[in-house]
C-alpha cells in the first residue's frame, strides 16, 4: 500500500454550486507553478493576475481533476475571473473526451 502524502495544494473549485454548497464532496483541479511551457498546454489554464487573485503565478491543469472530501478544504487563497471557468471547461472537455453540450 502506497503511503500518500497530505500536502497542501491551491486548486480550482469546478464542482456545481449545489454540490459545493451541500455536498460532502468538491471536485477540484489543482494547480502548478507557471511557467511559459505549462501554460501553452490545452489541458492547462493561464492563472496569472488578472485572471485571479492568487499571489503567486499559477497554472490550472486539468489533466489532475481530483474529488476530495470537503473536510480536507484548508482555506480559500483567491478567486478567478468568469472567463477562467469557461477556459477551464475546454481543458476538462479535452482531457476527459467530452462531447460539447447542444
């Protein structure tokens, strides 16, 4: 049995208001350090001022979307702009294969 370690990590709350609301679980995308090479990935999302309020330069990867029980929620460290969800939908719909809703 693998021995995970508990680190703490900024995410990317992408579960519904609902969910997040009333749920005993939120399904998150974590980030990375920026870098110019993460950036230009599909799968990766630009979190660099202005797109959010985080203090240090960050990048979404959707290749990691992640469920967690919300007691593991350390805090919140920011928010992001409204177009940053929408690019963080393209990324889900690339990474997981989705079909685009009609």
């Amino acid at each position: 049995m693998a021995n995970w370690t508990r680190k703490t990590r900024t995410c990317v709350v992408v579960s519904n208001d609902i969910a997040n609301r009333f749920g005993q679980a939120l399904t998150v995308v974590p980030t990375q350090r920026y870098t110019p090479e993460r950036a230009r990935r599909a799968y990766m999302v630009d979190l660099r001022r202005p797109r959010s309020t985080l203090d240090d330069a960050r990048v979404a990867n959707a290749s990691m979307v992640m469920t967690y029980d919300r007691s593991r929620v350390a805090s919140r460290a920011g928010r992001v702009a409204g177009d940053v969800l929408r690019l963080l939908d393209e990324a889900l719909y690339l990474h997981l294969g989705l079909s685009r809703p009609s």
